[in-house]
C-alpha cells in the first residue's frame, strides 16, 4: 500500500526510522539560495557520493518550493519495513486529506 502525505513530521519520522538522510542529488544543485536547489532524496545505507546530505531545515524549503508530496510504503507485500519512496507533484486533494492510500492511483504516477 503506498501513501501520500505532504506532512513534515511524518516525512522526517519515517526516514529515520529507516535511518533515512535528508539529501540532493549533488549533480542537481544550482547554488545557494536559488529556490531550484536540487531533486531531493532520502539517502538510506552508506552514503551515496552522489548525494549531498542537507538538513531537515533545506529539506523541506525545498519540498515546499517545488509543491511536492512524500509517497511512500510502510511496508512492502511480505510484510517487511519498506524504504520505497518518491516525491511527485502535489495534487489539489492532497492540500486537504493528509496520508491519503493511493495503491489504486499508483499506475497512473
């Protein structure tokens, strides 16, 4: 089951709960202060050279900047702790319903 969630909190917990890193892709980043700052990853494991690791903080200016929602899975069909995760454009629905369950949706993103 994937859900969507443009909630801050619940972004930041479930990344590090899977000690997730705020990051940008470091081939992406345009320079400081510029609202076009990066395409943002959660950077899971060992570090990824390819990702600049960011605070919260930058994280979300970004996030909010670019309209994006979080989707993500709690767990994966056999019932493991799930690390899929992907930002999309925000949709005017979920500007009103939180963690909302797009297993239905999720072919058409």
């Amino acid at each position: 089951m994937s859900i969507r969630t443009i909630d801050h909190e619940i972004i930041q917990t479930w990344a590090e709960a899977r000690e997730g890193r705020p990051s940008v892709v470091s081939a992406t980043k345009s320079g400081e202060g510029d609202t076009e700052s990066g395409l943002l990853r959660i950077d899971f494991g060992a570090k990824d050279e390819d990702f600049e690791e960011i605070s919260w903080e930058e994280f979300f200016r970004i996030f909010e900047e670019n309209n994006l929602t979080f989707l993500y899975q709690e767990e994966t069909d056999d019932g493991e702790e799930s690390r899929f995760c992907k930002f999309v454009e925000r949709a005017e629905e979920d500007e009103v319903e939180n963690d909302v369950d797009v297993t239905d949706d999720i072919d058409e993103l």
